[in-house]
C-alpha cells in the first residue's frame, strides 16, 4: 500500500452512501476499503485514514486508527434561540424524560439508543433495566414538518444539500434551495455567535406551519448523502472523520470521546 495515499474506511454493512462515496473517493485517488469486521484493519493501522460509517464503527475502530471524529454539542439544537427551532427544546436526561406526562419528540444528541419519535409520555421510553437513565436526552415540543432538508456544511458554508422527507415520510430530491436558504445563512450565523458547530457537520431544516425550523444537527461522517453530490458529501466527511494529528484545534471540542477497546 502507498503509505502517502489517504484511506477512506467504510463499515463492513456499506450502506447506498458508502457505495457512493467509494466511488468519489477512487475519483480524488484515495483507496476505499470496506472493512470485514468491526475491528480497525491491521493493515491501515498507522496509515492516514478517513471513515465514514455509524457511531458503533466509529467507537469500534476510531482509537485505534487514532482518528478525530467530528460530532455536534449534545446540546446544540437547544442553544439555539426559539425563533430558528420553531419549538421548545430542551437537553435534559433520559431519567427526566420518564417523567413526562404529555406527548414530546424525544432523541439521543448523538447515538441511537432507542428510537428518535414522539412518545406519549415518558413511561413508554426505555426502563431503567435497559438503559441508564443519566444518558442525555434532547426533548422537544412536538411539530409537523411539512418538508425536510439534509445539509452537508463545511467552515460555514453548505457543500450539498438534498430533501429527504415530505410529511414526515422519506422523500428524496435534489430540490435547490431557494427556499430555506436565507434561513439556513441566519442559522450558520446564529450557530457561529450563540451554538458553535464542528467545522464539518450536517444540518437538517424543514418548513413547520408556523415558517422555516432547524430539525436537527448531526456528525456527517455517520449520516445519509440522500440525493446530494457524492463528491461534496465526501469532502465534508473528509473532515469530519480523519487523523486526530491533523485535526485543527477550533475542532477538539467537538471530539467524539472514543471508548477504550480492550484486546
């Protein structure tokens, strides 16, 4: 293997996105390899890799690939001023959220213990015999978007965008964005002033009865590339996913903190 040519890992169940991206990665002569396992490959141990791929994957491989994996604040979405979240929302725990006594949208920030919905009130999440209930929550007021975008935002600008649901089904389209686009330029600012982002993420918004709302925010290196441009996509996860050594230091408090894998 040529130790001066980047790596692009992809986890062992590829999904329509890594497909994509292997192919965009030959494109810039980077080597794609798609894992057998969910250990870090022997072979690119000490190499410069990049991945793409989910959370597990990431926890699995990413310390002993010594990688810098990019993911927002778990408390990003709920630092943002009401007027671009079209909702109240708020970064609790899942023990707090079992008290709910209404319907709520309730999610973890980052990884997916359970499934991201609304629940009728908190005796139909999780027990405490399944998971502990100091995990972080966001919890928010429930709303109806009438259409959804994915995108893909690189050192405040975004690279790729694509529509991936209507009515709160999945709906894919390279729709432009004339529509949310000055909301999404007073997001990036409001992020950059009040809910800093890793300078590589994704950034989904939607249109609510009440006006354009930011959905959520979440690590590109483990999120759907729907209808956008492989190429954009890849250079955001690029980013978002590579050598730790060469992570710029505005990014290390976006570091996902990697669990250490005993051999």
């Amino acid at each position: 293997m040529n130790v001066l040519s980047p790596t692009l890992l992809l986890a062992p169940r590829i999904n329509e996105t890594g497909l994509q991206l292997r192919t965009a990665a030959g494109r810039r002569g980077m080597r794609a390899f798609t894992a057998s396992s969910w250990r870090a490959p022997q072979e690119l141990l000490g190499q410069q890799v990049h991945l793409y791929g989910g959370p597990l994957f990431g926890d699995a491989v990413g310390g002993a690939l010594r990688l810098g994996l990019l993911e927002p604040s778990a408390g990003w979405l709920a630092a943002l001023p009401r007027e671009l979240t079209g909702r109240s929302v708020e970064l609790t725990t899942l023990a707090a959220a079992r008290r709910l006594t209404g319907p709520a949208f309730v999610k973890a920030p980052a990884d997916k213990h359970f499934a991201a919905r609304v629940y009728r009130d908190g005796g139909e999440l999780p027990g405490p015999e399944l998971l502990d209930g100091e995990v972080s929550m966001l919890v928010s007021e429930v709303v109806q978007f009438a259409v959804e975008y994915r995108l893909f935002v690189l050192d405040g600008t975004v690279r790729a965008a694509s529509r991936y649901a209507r009515d709160g089904e999945l709906s894919i389209g390279a729709d432009d964005l004339d529509g949310p686009e000055a909301f999404v330029a007073e997001v990036l600012a409001a992020s950059a002033e009040c809910a800093p982002l890793p300078s590589a993420a994704v950034v989904d918004v939607g249109r609510t009865p009440g006006g354009w709302a930011v959905v959520e925010a979440n690590a590109a290196w483990a999120s759907g590339g729907y209808a956008c441009d492989p190429d954009a996509v890849l250079g955001v996860v690029l980013r978002a996913a590579g050598p730790l050594k060469r992570l710029p230091d505005g990014d290390r408090p976006f570091l996902r903190e990697l669990p250490r894998i005993e051999d």
